[in-house]
C-alpha cells in the first residue's frame, strides 16, 4: 500500500512467532490492546507519520497519537466515540481482522455467504460482515481447525504478532506515502452583524457578532494552516446599518461596503450570495461586490437577455499547502455556490426580467464535470439553502441535504436556515452522522446566524498517483464566546464609521408610546406589534389611493410577527419600552427592507389567506387531557399573517387545509370561522385591496396568488411606520382583538413556548398561564 516497508516493519516481521491463525493460542497469554495493536500495524506499514495534533480523542497518550492519526486518516479505525479511542481497552478477533483487510487495501469484493464456512459466523457483526468476507476471500481469515473463527474472543499478543505476519505477507506497495490536513472554514447569515452590538436594543451583546466570530477564526488557522475561508451569503442586509448603507447614508462609488470591508480584513478566500443580497436591487448588488478582494460565485442565476451566467459561476483556488512530510504542495480547490430560485418572487421588482434562476442542484451538477476537467481535487459547494428533504423538486428552496448526494462534492457549507449543524436535523432523513457532522458521507457545517458560530470542515487528502482524494473528513461547528473575551478589535476598527453612524440614525426619535410593546403572544392572540405595522400600511395606502378609482374599495392591511423565538431563539423577540419611540424601535418592529405592496382580492381570496396563515397551529384534539403543543415549529413566524379590518376565529380542533408551503393538503378543512366585514358575513365577490409588503405580493401563498392586480410602491414598510408615528406623535399600542380562537375544549391543555420574559407581561386575568421551563431556553404557557 506503501513505498516501502520500514526497518522496525522487517524487524518485526522476523521476530514473530511462529504461530499459525489457525490455532489456538495459550489463555495465560497476555492479551493486546487497541493501541498496541494499531501501533504495532501501522509501523508494519511503513507509513510517515504525522504528529498527531489533528485526532480529536482525548484518552490517547502522546506516544500512540501519531499511529492513531494516522490510522484515522487510511480509515482503518473508528473510535469508541467521537472523543474516545480506548487504548488500553481489549480488542477482539473480529476488529482485529478487520483493521488488518482494510490495510491491505484490495479493491475485490467478496460474497458474504464466504462466512457460512465457520460454524460461528453468525456471529459476527453484521457492520463488519463485508470487511471479513474478503478476508476470507484472499485466504488471509483462515479460522480454527475446528472451524469456528471466535470473532468475539479478545486477541492475544501472539495473535496479534501472527496477523501481522501474515498481513506482510500480502501487504502491496504503493505510490503514494503522503497526506494533506485541508481545513474549510465557513460563516454563514452575519446579515450586517459585524459588530458585537444589538442596534435594537441599542447595547453591545455577545450573542452576536462577525468581530467575535473573528477571534474564532484566527485561532482556527493557528490550528492549521492549511486553511481556507468561506462565506454562504445574506451578509449585507439585516440590521439598520445594512439600511443605514442602502438608503441613509447611501454607499458611493468607490466605498467599500462595511460587510465587505470586513470580510477583506479577514482575508475571505471565495463568497457566493444570499437571497437577501438582492434585497437592495442589482445596481447596488454590484457596487458593494465591485470592492470584494476575493471572488463571488454563484452557479444558478442567470442574465435574462443571455442565458449565461450572471456572476462567475465557480472558481478553482490553488491552495498551497505543507503535506504530512512538511513539503510545500498544490491543492486545487473548486468553489460554487447556490441561491434560492425563489429570489424570482421575494424580490421581483428588482429581478424581474433580468434575470432567471435555474434549480440549485441541475446547476451544480452541471459544473462538477467542468470544474473536474480544470483540475478540481476538492469540490466545495457554498449552498444558500436550507437543509430540506430527501425529494428533488426542480425550483424548490431547500437543497442541501440534495447536494450531499451529487457525485463529486466533497464539502458543503449550508445556511438560509439560521440553524447549527452538526446538530438537530429533521429524524426522516437518513445518512446523516451528527458525530462526525457528515451527511451521506459528506462533511456539512450550518453555522447559525449573526456570527454566532464558525463551521470547521477538516479534510484529510491522500494522493493516489497525481490526484488527491478525500480520505476521510470531519465537520463541526465553534460557537462565540459568552463574554466580550473573544472580540477582534481590529473588525470593530474596520467598520467604525458605519457603526458609530448606525448608532446615531436609530437614536432619532420619532415619537411615543403609551405603553410597551412586545410579540411575545404575537402567535396565540391578536398583538399590538403587530397593530401597529397595519395600522401604518393602512394609513399610507389611504393616502396613495386618494382620488384614484380604488379609492372607494375597503382596504385592509396584513402583518405578521416577525420576531417571535424564530428558529430556536428565545431572545428574538421585540420588546419596545413605554416612552420615547426612536427609529431603532420601529426597525425592531419591523425588521426587513421590505417595501408596501398591495393586492387586489375577493372575499374569498382573503379567506384562502387566513386559512393559510391558521396552518401555524398544531390541530388540537378534543379528546385528549394531556399537554398538546399548539404551535406548529415547522411554520416560520413571519407567514403567520393577521388581515385587520375584517374580524375572524381560528378553529384549532379543525385540521389544517394547507401546509408550510401553501401545498393543499386537506381540501374540505376550514379553520377560519365567522368571517366578517363591517359586521357582517364577508361576501366571496367583494373586492378589496390588501396592504402587505413586496415579498408576500411577489409570492405563491394561497389567496395572494390570486390577485387580480398588484401594485408595489417605493416606500419601505418601515419608514411607512417612521412616517405614520411622526404624524401621530403618540401612539397607543393596543390591539383590536379583530382575531381569536374559538372556544378551545375545556379538557384539553394548550400550551405554547414563549420567551421567559413573557412571564413579566402576562395580563391580569388573562388566558394566558406560566407553567415552567420550556425546550432549548424558552417557558412553557397554558392557553385556557
């Protein structure tokens, strides 16, 4: 397998005895180790070894980690855990057996009935089954004379000696006597986050931070420096100071985006875009990337006019890097990157016509081939994309557990979902090694949100002949620090202006409130936040439809809770102090660069809306006296939306009709009760106009797709809300109970998951109860 064999190989060789594998051998001998049996191979091998610094167990002595590494990285070992090897543990036939085949290394295949010959075969694990059949297939598992093969009896030391015997014996030489430690390194999601500072709260916080995340990725390139660094997209928008860069103090000619600014003082090696990247229009898009000092790439959109593709579509890095023998050497690493087709309907105003989006995996398979052909020995694929199903359906947003399974990716880094991987992921999908991080084999970092985790994808590369392959591979992902212990002065240094500038803007006031405000129960009862956003676009629609044809029509304005726990955090809340209302409070009320569209509907199409929106809730089975959870987590906060202007119940005991796609899964279902508008039942016919925002107009959801014509206005929902405070001066934040649930069954307990602070604002007399700790840091409440 090896150049040649080492002098300690032959040494040992000549001084084993003479015991055959087909005998018993003396119980009063002592038994051998797992790490003297791996020590003892190994050194037969006649490998170069390394220092051992990349093993992660932590029960190895520093003697043994160099043969242990290196019998990690041939794939000869796995250890008891992912931190524990067990060196001085016994070790039975049957591994010993199998780390011996997987040495010698034969590409044959052999039929597993070959294990029918020992009377004991049965025994034999079934994950080792294909490892000992070719065993016996090259006549190297001989077995007892009395036809068992004991796989289960722990290994002596003069088994041990005679299996390494016999394994120089049919030990080849190979070509290859070299590795390579690559490390992938991955942020994902920073959305304007450079800062360690919660511009909503207006207050500096460790939860959060590309500056802290920083200090991370220093000390992960000390580790090794065969390193690369990646980011995955949504980084210039997020926070008032993506805004404060698009629309207050707007980014010049030749300005270097703060996002980017950032990213070039980290030494960034490749990016690709988020969908959140087109947010501000394709001029802008270009202004922040024209400053890059490294490459973006992105596989899928495409010019509208051309057919070809809009931004480079991968890039191969020549990566000089130090072997296992401390050489310099080239790498050639293939970097592509993937964004959701669905940007085609967040952002049509700025897209439409200009470009087009192909499916996210058609278009990285179209590349591996082409980036194989310009000498690509590792793939990485940067997908924008959330996790997803084991199902490709061409368009669909969610790929990446797809993406593990295109021949020719080595590595993904994953985001869009603000979720962690290695970590949860949906039980229906199979392959995947929480572990070792790996998905179908394949290692995959999701690193969060904000800056609040780095993705670490460590890669060890042999050489077979001219081309370097992926041996074996390990992903995880380092969170930041809890303290300010971890942030990197010189990123706070870096967008100084753009920070201390952003400050400034959110301190504006704009007005004041009567009372605080907060989404804490924005998902289980009719929420003032969310008044507040309606009440807003409704006064702003009013005025642009004065003296027009539509003039007349009723309109309605829709909102939804765009803070409430989203995706596992019980810190995502908004939370607006009675008093002063300034601007960084209307952009926690309203925290994306969304722009006020409005739809023309019917009766009908509101009621399709609504029931769309109610698919948020779990259905509630009368019968049962147990705790039943009513809040749907697959379903995002955000397409939970209240229609004012028409009052309605929600019947959660009725299943839903649609699920978190819009898809219709129960035709006949009506969760949406006692429709009404001005006091009465709702007319089918009726037309209104509905005021929203631009993602949700551009978009599929039942109801909306029906629209009979959509209008899109310049004006941003937020600065919609500025402007109706400002006129108003004090505002008094109280909803007008237009929705609720109707009678929930008196033997059923509804509980939902709200922020622990939610236990301060519970109303007196309310329906609303504490009952305790919740899942991953939120409380748990009852719902009477």
């Amino acid at each position: 397998m090896w150049k040649k064999l080492s002098a300690s190989a032959l040494a040992m060789s000549l001084a084993v005895s003479g015991l055959g594998l087909g005998h018993e051998t003396s119980a009063a001998e002592k038994e051998a180790t797992r790490g003297e049996y791996v020590k003892a191979l190994i050194t037969a091998m006649g490998v170069e070894l390394g220092t051992g610094k990349t093993i992660k167990f932590d029960d190895v002595p520093e003697e043994l980690k160099p043969y242990i590494e290196k019998a990690v990285e041939l794939k000869l070992i796995n250890g008891k855990s992912a931190t524990k090897f067990d060196p001085n543990g016994k070790l039975n036939r049957e591994q010993a057996f199998v780390i011996a085949v997987r040495g010698i290394g034969s590409e044959k295949s052999f039929p597993i009935s070959n294990l029918k010959e020992f009377k004991d075969g049965n025994k034999i694990s079934g994950s080792l089954r294909a490892d000992l059949s070719k065993g016996v297939g090259m006549g190297f598992l001989l077995g007892y004379a009395d036809k068992t093969v004991k796989p289960g009896h722990h290994m002596s030391k003069g088994e041990m000696r005679a299996i390494v015997q016999r394994f120089l014996k049919e030990y080849k030489a190979s070509k290859a006597n070299t590795t390579v430690a690559l490390r992938i390194l991955g942020t994902s999601d920073i959305h304007t986050n450079l800062v360690n500072y919660d511009y909503y709260k207006d207050t500096p916080s460790n939860n959060l931070g590309l500056a802290k995340t920083a200090t991370l990725i220093k000390n992960a390139r000390k580790e090794n420096g065969n390193t690369l660094l990646f980011d995955n997209g949504d980084l210039i928008q997020g926070t008032p100071l993506g805004s404060f860069k698009a629309s207050v103090e707007p980014l010049k000619d030749g300005e270097v985006h703060p996002s980017i600014a950032a990213l070039n003082l980290l030494d960034y090696d490749v990016a690709t875009l988020g969908n959140h990247e087109f947010n501000y229009g394709l001029p802008y898009l270009n202004e922040v990337m024209d400053d890059a000092g490294f490459p973006y790439v992105n596989a899928n959109v495409k010019d509208a006019k051309t057919g070809k593709n809009m931004y480079t579509p991968y890039v191969i890095v020549d990566k000089k890097v130090k072997d296992s023998k401390g050489k310099e050497t080239t790498i050639k690493v293939g970097v592509t990157g993937i964004v959701p087709p669905a940007i085609l309907k967040w952002d049509k105003s700025h897209l439409e016509g200009k470009v087009t989006v192909e499916d996210s995996v058609d278009a990285v398979e179209a590349l591996i081939p082409k980036m194989e052909k310009d000498g690509a020995d590792v793939i990485v694929v940067l997908s924008h994309s959330g996790m997803g199903d084991m199902v490709h359906e061409k368009g669909e947003e969610d790929v990446s557990y797809l993406m593990t399974k295109v021949e020719g990716v080595d590595a993904i880094i994953t985001g869009h979902a603000h979720q962690v991987f290695p970590g949860k992921v949906d039980p229906s999908l199979t392959g995947v090694d929480v572990q070792q991080g790996t998905i179908n084999g394949k290692p995959v970092v999701m690193s969060g949100k904000f800056g609040s985790h780095l993705g670490v994808i460590d890669l060890t590369l042999a050489k077979k002949g001219k081309e370097w392959t992926v041996s074996s591979s390990k992903a995880e992902v380092r969170a930041i620090a809890k303290d300010d212990s971890d942030v990197d002065a010189s990123v706070v240094e870096a967008v100084k202006a753009a920070h201390e500038g952003t400050i400034k803007y959110v301190r504006k006031a704009v007005g004041t409130t009567t009372a605080i405000i907060h989404s804490f129960f924005s998902q289980v009862q009719d929420d003032p936040s969310i008044q507040i956003v309606t009440n807003a676009q409704k006064w702003f629609v009013e005025k642009e439809l004065a003296g027009t044809a539509d003039a007349n029509l009723p309109i309605l304005s829709a909102g939804a809770p765009f803070k409430a726990g989203t995706r596992s955090d019980p810190e995502y809340y908004t939370y607006v102090p009675k008093g002063e209302l300034a601007i960084k409070n209307v952009a926690d009320l309203y925290l994306y660069d969304n722009t006020v569209s409005t739809l023309k509907l019917t009766g009908a199409d509101v009621k399709e809306w609504l029931e769309m929106s109610a698919g948020q809730f779990n259905q509630i089975d009368a019968t049962k006296t147990d705790e039943q959870s009513l809040i749907n987590t697959n379903f995002r906060s955000y397409n939970f939306d209240v229609i004012d202007g028409v009052t309605y119940e929600i019947d959660v005991t009725q299943p839903a009709k649609y699920d978190a796609d819009g898809k219709e899964i129960n035709a006949n279902a009506s969760r949406i009760k006692n429709l009404q508008y001005d006091g009465k039942a709702i007319d089918p016919k009726q037309e209104f106009i509905v005021a929203t925002n631009n993602y949700r107009a551009n978009g599929t959801f039942p109801g909306v797709r029906n629209a009979k014509e959509v209008e899109m206005y310049t004006v941003e929902n937020r600065q919609a809300v500025i402007d109706y405070i400002l006129e108003k001066k004090t505002i008094d934040p109280s909803a007008d109970g237009n929705w609720k649930f109707t009678t929930l069954p008196t033997s059923a307990k509804v509980t939902f998951e709200s922020s622990k602070k939610a236990v301060e604002v519970i109303p007196t007399g309310g329906n609303i109860s504490y009952l305790g700790e919740g899942t991953d840091g939120f409380g748990k409440y009852l719902l009477k």
